[in-house]
C-alpha cells in the first residue's frame, strides 16, 4: 500500500474488482504454447532457450518498462520524515528486483532431463543472453510430491515419480527441466520405518465451505512410510478421513493433526471461507474518495491507515471512516511501523490504538511492518518487534493482524513464533505467483497495487478478506463490536 509513484512498472496490471477470483489451485501452462530447441555442446551440457512469440517492439517495450521501473523506484528513508510520507503498506520492492538488462533467452548448463535417488538435491544451472543481464528465474514446480525446489534452483527428491520445474525470467522468456525419482535400485516404493518428523507438500489451505483437499505428507527420513492417523481439531469447520481427505463444513480454521505409529506428529492448518469479501486499502494518496461510488462498486471492506511511526497520523483518517460508515462499508485500520525495538513497537501500537479508540472497526487492526531496515537485523529481534506490538493490540480488546510481503516473512521472521495472528499477505500477481512465494497461513490477500475502483482517482490497492472478519469479531467480542 505505498504510495503509488513507487509502484514498480512491470506490475502495472490495472486489475479492477471486475476481474474473477483466482482460481484455488494453480492452473497449468499447456506445454504446447512452448516450443524448446536444444543443441549440445562440446562438454556435453545442455544449452536450451525456449522460443516464443515475442517480436523485437516486445523486446524493447520490456526494456522501456524496465527504465521506467527504475525511474519510479525509491528507498523509503526509515527515519521518520512528515513532508515525505511514504509509510504505506506495500512500499517493499524486494519481491521484484529491478531488471535493467532482460534476458533474451535462457542457456541451461545442466541436462534437461535428470535421474535423481530419494533424497538426492540437485543445483539447476543455466546462464542468459545476453551475458550481461542482470535478469532472475522465478520456479514454478508441476508436481510438488516429487520434488521441492527453493528460490536458488537447489531441487530436493522428496518423492516417486516424474516432476517438471518451469523456470522463467521476468522478461517471458522460459525453459523446462525434468526429473525421475526412484530408489537405488530403480524401485519406486517406500520402505516401512520410525519416522522422525512429518511434513506437508503444503502446509496449510484455504478452502471454499462444501469443498474437500487431499493432505499430502512428506515423511522423514525421505524413503521411509508408516501409517497415519488424521484428526482435526475443530469438526465444526474441517472433517478428514482416515486417508487425509479434509472436508470443508463451516467457516473458520481447524488444525489437522498427523500422527505416526511411534507418535510423531505434523500439524497441518486449514481454513474454510464461504463469500470471498473484495476490499481496498487507502491512506492519504487516494486524495479525497467519493465513498458513494466506492460502495457502488462491489466493495465489501476498507482496510484505513490510520497512523505511523510513533506521533505521525494520517491525514484523511476521520474522512475515509466518515465515508465507510455514511455508506456502510466495514472498515479496519493499520499502523506503518518504524520500531527498531519491543519498547518502540509498543510504543506505537499504544499511539496506534490512540488513534482508532473511538472507532468501532469491524475488520482487524493491523501491524505493516515492511521497512528496509528491518533486514540488518537477527529474525530474533524482528519477530520479538512483532509480538510486542500485536501483543498490545490483544490486550486492549482487538483483532490484532500482521501485514507484509512475502520474501520479509521468508528473510526475516520465525514464523512458529506468529502462527497465532492471521496474515494480511501481499503478493502482487495472481494465484500461481502467491503460491510460488509464500507458503504459510494468510486471511487476507493484497493481490494487486494497481487496481481501478470508482470513486477513487488514480490506483489503489485490492485484496481478498478469504474469512467473514465482521462477524468473526462480533461473534467473540471484539473491536468494541
């Protein structure tokens, strides 16, 4: 949610609430639309690119995007600075690296198709053209009972069977490599012993009520079965079979606990939405919002910023609630946070709460912790920063939630330590691209820094709320509610 001159050019997607849900589950490229050429080269590596459709204009409209990508980029300055407000959730860049070169093709320096043994890692290789681009792979990986595969390319056989890896630059330009997992001796089945941990191809879903998903464990050491048993925690929102097949009955979350004979055990988490709410995020750099038109438009809940750092107070805060309520859309607020330490973090959150007490929100009050900063310090200190300030908004009554992207979650917090707050996740792009980068629990999503709604001038941000939030506060009491 930044403010909207230091939006990245390549994500310039202009979604609208128009637009569909993404689907709940990645939905595949048809390999058709790629035609690979191969040749193989004196030291018998593998150099591929995968053609495509783009002429030379595509090649320099990605280049024009590129510049302009830069031109627009800024570092937010962590110190605080009232006349350069840029504390708006969504100010991260590091999930979209500026690319200044494109590659123009991808050159593999590993064979295409690979024999791996359970267990076995494997380090994709490759090189672009031109040399000097300073383009990046995004993975996507087909068939995750496999294989796993990190951000570096670093592949691990965590499973039987045939697996395929798309790799593709951010300039479109694309290249497979495959795999074959089996044992030593070519057999293809799990030997019967004592697990040590159990683990999830996923960790958690969201699923739609009336929907089911299939729970796939991993378990370790790699190679080795047992029998499970499957029981959920809450049968009001979550049954499952004695197979691992959950069934979404009522909305809400419910933890499915694996167990092995010996008593090791995996928690898996789900939650179960029904109507998928459409919301927007607002602070000072909408301008003034014509709420009536907001609320024509299918917009089910408004996330305000209200405040950030320690004394600084957005601005239109009054108006954009004055606004939600005359036209009777829910709203919730957010804090930037600029705490480099638990006695700042709470601190802010007691500002924070200063600011909205006279307010009955009926969405969460949440923490937007994304600042470059942060980076330079141990997961330690962050996550103790984070804890500290949700702690304070609980204690007085709130629905406390966590907003940031998700490469800061990766990089630079113990995720155990916050299992217990819902995320609010930002990840621009569709579905594909959030399961791609993040992979734990989240109740909202910001899928988009460039949506169009009426009523507001200019781009704004869109999310999906995957959990009733106003009647999950009112029904416990919260929020003042």
């Amino acid at each position: 949610m930044r403010k909207k001159k230091i939006i990245a050019a390549a994500l310039s997607l202009c979604m609208t609430f128009s637009a569909a849900l993404p689907n709940a589950f990645a939905v595949f490229a048809d390999e058709s639309e790629i035609q690979q050429s191969e040749t193989i080269s004196d030291d018998n590596t593998v150099l591929t690119s995968e053609t495509d459709t783009e002429t030379e204009s595509d090649e320099n409209s990605a280049d024009e995007q590129s510049e302009e990508s830069s031109e627009q980029s800024e570092t937010t300055d962590p110190e605080l600075n009232k006349e350069e407000d840029t504390a708006a959730a969504g100010s991260f860049s590091e999930d979209n690296r500026e690319v200044t070169v494109p590659a123009r093709s991808i050159h593999m320096k590993v064979p295409l198709h690979n024999d791996l043994v359970i267990g076995d890692t494997f380090q994709i290789k490759m090189t672009f053209s031109p040399l000097r681009s300073d383009d990046y792979i995004i993975y996507y990986n087909f068939n995750k009972r496999v294989v796993d595969v990190d951000e570096n390319g670093l592949v691990t056989a965590i499973g039987y069977g045939e697996a395929k890896i798309r790799m593709t630059t951010t300039s479109g330009r694309r290249a497979n490599i495959y795999f074959n997992v089996t044992n030593p001796d070519g057999t293809t089945e799990a030997v019967k012993g004592e697990p040590e941990s159990i683990g999830f191809v996923d960790r958690e879903a969201m699923i739609r009520k009336g929907k089911e998903f299939q729970i796939e464990p991993i378990i370790y050491p790699l190679g080795v079965y047992d029998i499970l048993t499957y029981t959920s925690d809450n049968e009001d929102v979550a049954e499952v079979s004695s197979t691992g097949l959950v069934k979404a009955v009522g909305t809400g979350s419910a933890v499915i606990n694996v167990t092995a004979a010996n008593g090791v055990t995996g928690n898996f988490s789900v939650t179960v939405y029904n109507d998928v709410m459409k919301g927007i995020d607002v602070s000072k750099w909408q301008g003034s919002i014509n709420w009536k038109k907001v609320a024509s438009d299918g917009v089910d809940f408004v996330m305000i910023r209200s405040s950030y750092g320690s004394e600084n107070t957005d601005e239109y805060l009054k108006k954009n609630v004055a606004g939600c309520e005359k036209y009777g859309i829910d709203y919730g607020f957010y804090h930037y946070t600029y705490a480099k330490s638990v006695s700042e973090a709470r601190k802010e959150a007691k500002y924070f709460l200063s600011r909205i007490k006279k307010y009955d929100p009926a969405y969460p009050l949440v923490l937007d912790i994304e600042e470059e900063f942060y980076k330079k310090m141990s997961r330690k200190e962050v996550t103790d920063i984070i804890v500290a300030f949700m702690t304070e908004l609980e204690e007085a009554g709130y629905y406390a939630t966590l907003y940031s992207y998700s490469k800061f979650f990766a990089d630079n917090v113990t995720m155990s330590r916050i299992k217990k707050y819902d995320i609010w996740i930002a990840s621009w792009g569709d579905e594909e691209k959030l399961n791609d980068n993040y992979d734990g629990h989240y109740g909202m999503w910001q899928y988009s820094s460039t949506g169009s709604v009426k009523g507001i001038d200019g781009d704004v941000d869109l999310n999906y709320a995957f959990k009733d939030y106003a009647e999950l506060i009112k029904k416990n009491g919260l929020n003042g509610q």
